[in-house]
C-alpha cells in the first residue's frame, strides 16, 4: 500500500509541476499577445481551466504526503531529528505555495483581468508576477527536499 501511495504522490506532484511550468513558460506568454478583452479572457480561461486540476494535485499532494510522513515515523516520534527539521522545513514550504496560490489564483490574478477588461492601468501586474515566480521557485524545491527526505529514512 505505501508504495502505491508514493506512487500516487510522485504522479501528482508530476502533473503539479509540468502544469506549472507549461503554464509559466507557455501558456502566459502567449496570452500576453493579446490585448484588452481577449487579453483578459485568455487569462481567465488559463487561470478556470488549471484550478480544478491543480488544486486537486495539490489536495492529494498533501494528503499522500502525510500518509507517506507517517510511514517514514513522523508521527510516532521514530524519524531521526534532521529527518524532522527537514520534514518541517518542506511542510513550511508547502504551506507557504498553498498561501501563494490562493492569492495569486483567486485575489491578483481575477483582480488584473479585471483591470485589464476594464481597460484600467495594470497595478496588480507586477504583484500578480512576483507571487508566481516565488510559487514557480517553492514548486520546484519543495519535490527536491521531498527526495532528500526518502533518502533519510
């Protein structure tokens, strides 16, 4: 069972990442060639067609990883103490890109192409960008202390 969990937990983070980063590299610079209301709906259509798929990655992500913590002894008070300041370190991590992504999913992403269709100046721009980029850098550290961490055990 724990290997199918991991496996479960691997698949996931797998679509989380690759999403993540067709979306950075692909899918928004594209969308940034049009302007106005086309602007805005490639964007909103980015951004509705990721979330059910990417929140239930992320869903699954969590859940399987404390199963798979509780394997490894987390709980139970068995895992060696750098197994636990790691472990702590990547539940910060993962907290911190949950944060990220509600607020870069459902707060600064609506509220630019909101500016955008309305035609008004883009404030939430650059927030919208530094919020992405700091959830692009936890989406790819958070698997590599994720490795570090089934090496421990």
């Amino acid at each position: 069972m724990e290997v199918a969990i991991a496996a479960l937990h691997v698949l996931a983070a797998a679509v989380w990442v690759g999403g993540t980063v067709a979306l950075v590299f692909i899918a928004v610079p594209m969308a940034r060639m049009f302007e106005g209301e086309d602007r805005a709906r490639a964007l909103r259509r980015l951004g509705t067609g990721w979330r059910p798929l990417g929140w239930s990655m992320l869903a699954i992500l969590a859940g399987t990883g404390l199963v798979l913590a509780g394997h490894d002894g987390v709980f139970s008070g068995h895992a060696s103490t750098r197994f636990y300041v790691l472990f702590g370190i990547k539940v910060a991590l993962v907290a911190a890109l949950a944060a990220g992504a509600f607020v870069h999913d459902f707060l600064l992403g609506p509220g630019l192409a909101r500016q955008i269709r309305e035609g008004r100046p883009q404030t939430l721009r650059r927030p919208l960008v530094v919020v992405g980029w700091c959830n692009f850098t936890l989406t790819l550290t958070v698997p590599v202390i994720g490795t570090v961490l089934a090496h421990l055990t």
